[in-house]
C-alpha cells in the first residue's frame, strides 16, 4: 500500500476541495457581531433601551416578562423572533402553546420598540435583535448584569407551535431533564443554573407550583408552603401569581439562590437545582458569590442568543413583528 499521490491529482483533489467551499451555502458562517448595526442604523440600540427603559418604569416585572420572552424565543427554532408571529392560515402561532399561552407577556412591549426603531432605520433591524437587546437592558434596570449583545439575527418567516410544546423545559422537571433538556441547545448545567437564577424576579401563577406547596414533602420549607397554600389552594384560582423570588421579587440579585438552600423554591424545576444532586456545589457557589452568579448570566445570556441564529440571506427583516411582511 502506497500514500503516494501522483501531483496532479492531488492538485485536482485541492482544487475540488476548493471548488466545493465556494458553492457551499457557508463558505464562513455569517456571524453575529456587536457592531451589526453601527453604520446601517448607530441609534437602533439607543431607541430601544429608551423603549424598554419606559415599559419598565411603568411596570417593573416587565423587565421578567421580557427577559423570558427572549428565552422561549431562543428554545424554538433558534433566536428568530418565531414566537411573535400570531395565528394565520399557514402559521400555528407559538404564542397558544402550553408553556406560553396566558404566561408569556411583553409582546406589546416589543412591538412598540420596534415601531420606534422603523421610524428611523425602516427594515433595517429584526425583531430577533430587538428581543436579545430587550431582555439584556431588561437585566440592567432591575439591578442586574449587562454585556455585549451581538447582533445580525434575522428573523423567521415560521413558527412552531409543536416545537414550543416539546422544547421548553417544564415547572415539574427533574434535574436529570432539565440538563438534557438544556443541552439539546448547546447549553451546559452550570449555564441552565445561571439562567435559571433569572427567576431572581417575575412572579409565577398558582398552577404552576400547586403540587409543590401542598405535596407535604421534605424538599419545602413547612412556613413557606403555608404562606404560599394562602393564595392557592388545592383547586381553584389558577392565576394567582407568587413571586419566584419571595425576598426581592423585582431586583435581580442572587437571592433566589439563597432561598433554594432554605428549601424556598418555588417550582420543582427551581428546587431540584438544590436537592442533593450534581448542581447543589453551582447553587452554593451564586449564592456565596453574587458577582460569580452575575458575569455566568450575563455569558449565559450571550450564549443562548447565540442558538441558530438566521444570519446573511436567511430569514427576512419584519417589518411588524407579529406577521411575516
Ligand atoms: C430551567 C427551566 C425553567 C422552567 C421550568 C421555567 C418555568 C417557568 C414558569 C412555570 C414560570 C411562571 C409562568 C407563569 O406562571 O405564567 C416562569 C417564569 C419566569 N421565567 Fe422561567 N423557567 C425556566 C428557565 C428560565 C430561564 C432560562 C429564564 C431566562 C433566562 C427564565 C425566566 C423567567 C422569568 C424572568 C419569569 C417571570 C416572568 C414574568 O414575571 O412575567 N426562566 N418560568
Ligand atoms: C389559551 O388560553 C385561553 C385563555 O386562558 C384559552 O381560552 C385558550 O383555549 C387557550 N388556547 C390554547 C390553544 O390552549
Ligand atoms: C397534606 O396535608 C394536609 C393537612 O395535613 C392534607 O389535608 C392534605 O391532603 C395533604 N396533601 C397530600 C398531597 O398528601
């Protein structure tokens, strides 16, 4: 057996290999960068942090509302802006799955951010990047870190509903699924913690953790169940909300850390984090540390926006959020 090659077919195979590089779709994968739109639109970032920066002050838990609005885009289909397109004849719109219907809230927030935005930079920036930047100057109003956000995504002309369904990780989940579950996205246990430290503020309807607070387990602080049994009982006034954070449910701090290690959790998926399995060591270190707790968001976040972004000719440029131009 021989490695020799004759040269000119070598030459032949280099130049196939070339060839083949320059027809593929991706001869570099576009990348999200954070200068996107210096020179199409330098005041795009500006007018929407003033945008979010209003909704906020009007109602401080929209600054939750909108960092999880980002993280159920992110989950389906990549950060695509999917989960804003409404019903039509040929889109089963996300917005009526189970994890989202009657829960996720701040659309309106984002379509008046991007109305504002057309009006000086008309089809210029997606709703995908209006939705990443949100959620980051959501965090820095309420306390919490703030970071680079790259930008260039481009958004989806689809949704998926059934995608949402099976994607989005559920308030009963074990720890075991709940770290697949994040790593089916590329995300590893120690960055669905950090993530999961956003349930620092935003508040949490009864059906969500009924089962927890009348469970009469080990795995709950017996004073905070009863607190919590008060405003939902064993059946009935689904809707009423509690906060995630019970100590400072509109200030992200490191405080929802802490309540894990008293058994204050409020979802299941919140307290398995600290139940005697492989995340208790993540939970101590945020709850010691909160500026450990604060930079592993803020890279979190980065990273989650980083989930199959439509970059170059995919996707299009909405001009409404909620439809397909
Ligand atoms: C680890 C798996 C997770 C599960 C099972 C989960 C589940 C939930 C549930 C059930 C609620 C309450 C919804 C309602 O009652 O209407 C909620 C609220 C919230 N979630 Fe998560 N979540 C998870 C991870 C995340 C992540 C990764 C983020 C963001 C980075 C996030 C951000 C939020 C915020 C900020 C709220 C409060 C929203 C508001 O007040 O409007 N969650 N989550
Ligand atoms: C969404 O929620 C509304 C109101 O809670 C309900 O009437 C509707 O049937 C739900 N939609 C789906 C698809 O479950
Ligand atoms: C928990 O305890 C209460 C009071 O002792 C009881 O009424 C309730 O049925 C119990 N719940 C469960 C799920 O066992």
């Amino acid at each position: 057996m021989s490695f020799r090659v004759n040269s000119s077919n070598s030459f032949a195979a280099i130049a196939a290999i070339l060839f083949l590089l320059l027809l593929s779709n991706k001869p570099c994968e576009a990348q999200l960068s954070s200068t996107f739109y210096d020179s199409t639109c330098p005041n795009a970032l500006s007018r929407i942090r003033i945008s979010i920066r209003t909704a906020v002050s009007r109602e401080r838990r929209m600054a939750a509302s909108l960092i999880r609005l980002h993280f159920h885009d992110c989950f389906v289909q990549g950060c695509d802006a999917s989960i804003l397109l409404d019903d039509t004849p040929s889109i089963t719109s996300e917005k009526n799955a189970r994890p989202n219907n009657g829960s996720v809230r701040g659309y309106e927030v984002i379509d008046a951010a991007k109305s504002e935005v057309e009006k000086i930079c008309p089809g210029v920036v997606s709703c995908a990047d209006i939705l990443a930047v949100a959620a980051r100057d959501a965090s820095a109003l309420v306390g919490g870190p703030s970071w680079t956000m790259k930008l260039g995504r481009r958004d989806s002309t689809t949704a998926s509903r059934s995608l949402a369904e099976s994607n989005l990780p559920g308030f009963r989940d074990s720890l075991e699924i709940l770290i697949s579950n994040f790593a089916n996205q590329g995300l590893n246990a120690r960055d669905m913690v950090a993530l999961s430290g956003a349930h620092t503020i935003g508040q949490a309807q009864c059906f969500t953790f009924r089962n927890r607070i009348h469970s009469n387990g080990t795995d709950i602080d017996a004073g905070f169940a009863s607190t919590r049994r008060r405003r939902c009982p064993p059946s009935g006034q689904n809707s009423n909300l509690a906060p995630l954070d019970l100590v400072t449910p509109n200030s992200f701090d490191n405080n929802y850390f802490k309540n894990l290690i008293q058994k204050k959790g409020l979802l299941e998926s919140d307290q398995v984090l600290f139940s005697g399995g492989s995340t208790d060591t993540i939970v101590l270190e945020y709850s010691r540390n909160p500026s450990t707790f604060a930079s592993d968001f803020a890279a979190a976040m980065v990273k989650m926006g980083d989930i199959q972004p439509l970059t170059g000719q995919d996707g299009v440029i909405r001009k409404i959020c909620s439809s397909v131009n």
